[in-house]
C-alpha cells in the first residue's frame, strides 16, 4: 500500500493561531496512525503578509508539541525546497503549461478594470479569455505587464469527495477565473497548493473547511494535468462562540500566549485534539501518542468546535497536578520569576500551589 504523506502548510504571520495547530495536530495524526510522513511546508507568497521571524516561530511551535516532521525546510527529503518562495520558477512553469492546456489564460486586464468587473458580477467574464496564445505571448514580447488566471468551463459541473463533509457538486459557472500566477511572478495559494501538494506526493490534505468552497477549483487543475487529486479531509472551523472564529486578530489567545499564561503544552494539545473530534468513550486525558493510536478520521465534526476557556483551565490542572513536585517545581520556576518578585522560597510555594493549581 502507498504511504500516506500529509502535509502541515503554514504562512508565516508571526504567531500560532490556536485553529491552524489543531489543523496541524489533525494533519500529524491522521499520517502517524497510519505511519505515514508528516511534512512542514512553509507557505509565504503573500509578502505582505509575512512578518520577520515568524518561521523560526512555526518550527519552535511545532518542536515544542512534539508534531515532529518528517520533511521540510530543516530536514529536506526529495521534494524540496519546502519553501513556496523557493519554488517560484516550478509555479511559473506549469501555470505557462496550464495555458497551453487551456485550463488558464494569460490577462492583462488593470486592477480597476478587475474591481469594476467583480462589483458587476460575482464572476470575472475575463475579455483576454479571447485572446490567442500567440497574440498574448505577442504583448508579452512587447513587455506588458500580464497575470495568469484560471479558465473555467461555462458548463458543467465539478463534484470531489470531502471524507468529512462528503459529496461537493459545485456548478462551474459559480467559479470565479481567480488569479494564478500575478504579474510578480509569484503565485497564488490558489495555484500553489495543487502544484505543491501534488509535487510533493501529498496523498491527504487535511485543512480548515474554509478552502471548500474552492476545491472544485483546484481539482480543475489537477484534472487539466491529469493528476490525481489528494483526499480530501476539511476540517471544521474553531469558534471563540456561536457567532466569531477564534481570531488573534480579534485579541484571541494564540499558541504562545496560552503559554505565556502558564498553559502546559501537552495540555494544549490534548485540549485541541478535542475541538472537532471526538474519542470514543469518556476519556478526555490523552498523550499525543495516545492520540496518534485511537485517532480516526471518521470521528472528524463537521460541526464547529467552541474553544472553552474554563475546559482548558481545568484539563491544565489535572496535568499539573499530575506532575511529580520538582517537575512542578522547575515548569513554573519561569513563571515565577517572571510574575513575583520577592524573595520566595519556591519549593515551598510549590507545595502549596500544586494541589490547589487550575493554571
Ligand atoms: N497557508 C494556508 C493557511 O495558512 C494553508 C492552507 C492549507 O493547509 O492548504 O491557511
């Protein structure tokens, strides 16, 4: 049987939002269960998304949970680079192949034109669809700045499988002619993740559920290269309450300030585990080993998952209580250094606070 490879697929925006480490968590144990490779991609063709230092960030995160990897930018394996804006000449070649496939075209259509465009329909009826490949390459020669843009058939539909959600049938004339490859040269995530994830042999793409809507589109290309799509495994968004996904940029808690907050990292990811996926039995206490061996797909949600503060406080507690008095001792040692400043004698505080500790 084939190895199963997933992959985690980062950008690199200077934090771990608390959703994209349980995408990671899910994507890590659906391969080890299966002992398959779990390799780190870091995604950052949005320059100006990219924040200094925020990659020293995602390996420093995932070392410390322990989803270790198999492949990526510090442990190359054959498919590299594991960096997208390594691999610009390899997204520029084949989106230039998907034109001649006629599943994309060359555009040279300004940014105002676009915007008017979009607020007149949902779709983009893109005129330099009509242009010959020659003519294009023609204004090309001449120097015009150009995009390339998917081309999408007027008819018909597209249907893929989501292990989670299950059948998708999207007409393809509610797609829109999205933007490949920009006239920088760098591509789009849109383009990107297909070229990537089908160089790289990435058999189970596991994600959040926000990328449904355009897998159809995706699979367009894959189709057009006649390359086998990946399973499909969205997974369902993590919610501060009914209404708003957790967001760091609503002032939500991420990866590191949990930690700052003085949140063990096996608890974190015992407690995420939780959120979108359910053993079976009561049991909430688990080891990411243990994880690794009961986890299984079909248990996925297609439900959000509501982050529960209070949960997590509590499930904190039973690790810490559960340390031995000088493992105790030396994890809150930072905290208390950082947070008192008198002259304490630790040890005994220790024995104090850990029975009584929620976090
Ligand atoms: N870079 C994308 C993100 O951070 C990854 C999505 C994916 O896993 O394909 O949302």
């Amino acid at each position: 049987m084939q190895k199963i490879r997933t992959r985690f697929a980062p950008s690199p925006t200077g934090y771990m939002h608390i959703g994209n480490l349980r995408t990671a968590l899910y994507s890590y144990l659906v391969t080890k269960h299966n002992n398959g490779d779990f390799i780190l991609r870091i995604e950052d063709t949005d320059r100006q998304r990219e924040v200094a230092g925020a990659i020293d960030i995602i390996y420093d995160v995932l070392n410390d949970t322990g989803l270790n990897y198999d492949e990526g930018p510090l442990k190359p394996g054959d498919v590299g680079p594991y960096i997208q804006s390594k691999r610009l000449e390899i997204y520029q070649k084949y989106a230039h192949k998907l034109v001649e496939l006629k599943a994309a075209h060359y555009c040279f259509c300004s940014e105002t034109k676009l915007k008017d465009a979009h607020n007149n329909t949902y779709t983009f009826n893109d005129p330099c669809k009509s242009l010959s490949i020659d003519e294009a390459k023609k204004r090309i020669a001449n120097g015009e700045t150009y995009t390339i843009r998917q081309t999408i058939p007027n008819t018909g539909t597209t249907t893929f499988n989501d292990t989670v959600y299950g059948t998708i049938e999207t007409e393809n004339k509610l797609l829109d002619e999205g933007i490949l490859l920009k006239s920088n040269g760098y591509p789009t995530y849109n383009f990107a993740n297909v070229i990537d994830d089908h160089l790289m042999k990435i058999t189970h793409v596991v994600r959040g559920n926000e990328y449904l809507s355009s897998t159809p589109k995706y699979n367009l290309i894959y189709k057009a290269f006649n390359w086998e799509p990946p399973v499909y495994i969205h997974v369902p968004p993590v919610m501060k309450d009914e209404q708003n996904k957790l967001s760091k940029r609503n002032g939500d808690a991420s990866y590191q300030d949990l930690i700052k907050q003085g949140f063990l990292s096996e608890a974190i990811i015992n407690y995420i585990a939780l959120l979108g996926w359910a053993p079976v039995g009561e049991e909430e206490i688990f080891s990411l080993e243990e994880l690794v061996k009961i986890f299984s797909v079909d248990r996925i949600s297609k439900s959000p998952a509501i982050f529960d503060y209070e949960k997590l406080k509590w499930m904190n507690g039973v690790y810490l209580r559960n340390m031995s008095l000088e493992q105790f001792n030396n994890y809150a040692l930072n905290y208390y250094q950082d947070n008192l400043k008198a002259d304490i004698n630790y040890i005994e505080l220790s024995k104090i606070l850990q029975p009584r500790i929620q976090i």
